[in-house]
C-alpha cells in the first residue's frame, strides 16, 4: 500500500453563505489558500481542493504535496 506521509494541507474557514456566494470573495480566499501554502514541493504541487459544509459555514481544504 502507498503511503501519503508526503501530503500536507491547508484548511481556509470558516466561509459564511454570505461570502460564498459572491464569487469574487470566493475566488480570494482559494488564492490566499495556496499561496499561504510555504512547504511544498513545487508551485504546481497542489493536488485539489475539498469543500466542507459544517453548520452552515464552508471550509475549503487545499491537498499539496509537501517538499
């Protein structure tokens, strides 16, 4: 089985509906999430992103590969 003890992430949140629904706030936020991203192994190491749902609120989670 592979290991993924070379994967790191990143959690962006809590987002309010209010937030999420205007596109340009959205759009913000996923860039300040990546480029707060410093132990990766490249500028194009990231792997994808994840959106969570909690009481309402979003949390984006960033999936990188670490250096």
């Amino acid at each position: 089985m592979a290991s993924l003890s070379k994967v790191g992430s990143k959690i962006v949140g809590p987002i309010s509906p209010k937030e999420f629904s205007d596109l340009s706030t959205l759009e913000t936020k996923i860039d300040t999430a990546i480029q707060a991203v410093s132990d990766a192994s490249a500028t194009n190491a990231v792997l994808g992103t994840e959106l969570i749902t909690v009481l309402g609120n979003h949390f984006i989670v960033v999936l990188y590969q670490l250096s």
